[in-house]
C-alpha cells in the first residue's frame, strides 16, 4: 500500500459548471509499496450529511482531474489515495471550494 498521497496542483474552477479541476502529479515510486493500480478520490461538504461522500476511482495514468456537479459556496474536502493490490494508502487531504467571487466596477457615464 501506498505510504502517502500524491500532491495536486494546477487548480482551476469553472462556477458556471460548478467544478473543479487539478493535475495529479505521480506518485514517486518508492512511495508506491507495491504495483500503483490508481488513486482513489473521496470528496464531500465539510460539516455536510454522511451520505454525501462521493467516491471516485482513476487509473493510475491519470492526470487531470474535473469534479462536477459541486454546490457553489461550501468548503468541500477532497482525500486522495494511491492504492495497490494489497489496498488503499494514506491520504492526502485537501480543502477546496467552488465559489464565484465578484469584481466591483464602477463605470462613469
């Protein structure tokens, strides 16, 4: 099992979407404790209802990721997880927040 998790970065949001999206970057191999099968991902609302989890698998060649579908405006907190045949690694955790953020302008006529 992998003895910790792989770093994201590249972070972009897209508010009309409602998603977020990073690159993995790979997870060194002597982090690896085995043959690296993928990553596993878990995200949900901080303080929301346990059944929000969602759980998502990529393949271990993945390196753009895009979560879809999240409410604007909570902190969500997103684990991420190499795993091998003998299972799941330590996490790397991650805060992030899809939220649209407003420019004042003012214009003079």
């Amino acid at each position: 099992m992998p003895i910790e998790g792989p770093y994201l970065h590249g972070w972009s949001t897209n508010t009309l979407e409602r998603s977020v999206s990073f690159q993995i970057s790979p997870l060194e191999e002597r982090y690896h404790g085995g043959e690296l099968l993928g990553y596993i991902l878990r995200y949900a609302p901080l303080g929301g209802p346990n059944n929000t989890e969602i759980l998502r698998e990529v393949d271990e060649d993945t390196r753009i990721v895009n979560l879809v579908n999240l409410t604007e405006g909570p902190t969500y907190i997103l684990a991420i997880a190499g795993y091998t045949s003998t299972g799941e690694g330590k996490p790397r955790i991650y805060a992030i927040t899809c939220k649209l953020f407003l420019l004042n302008t003012w214009t003079r006529f």
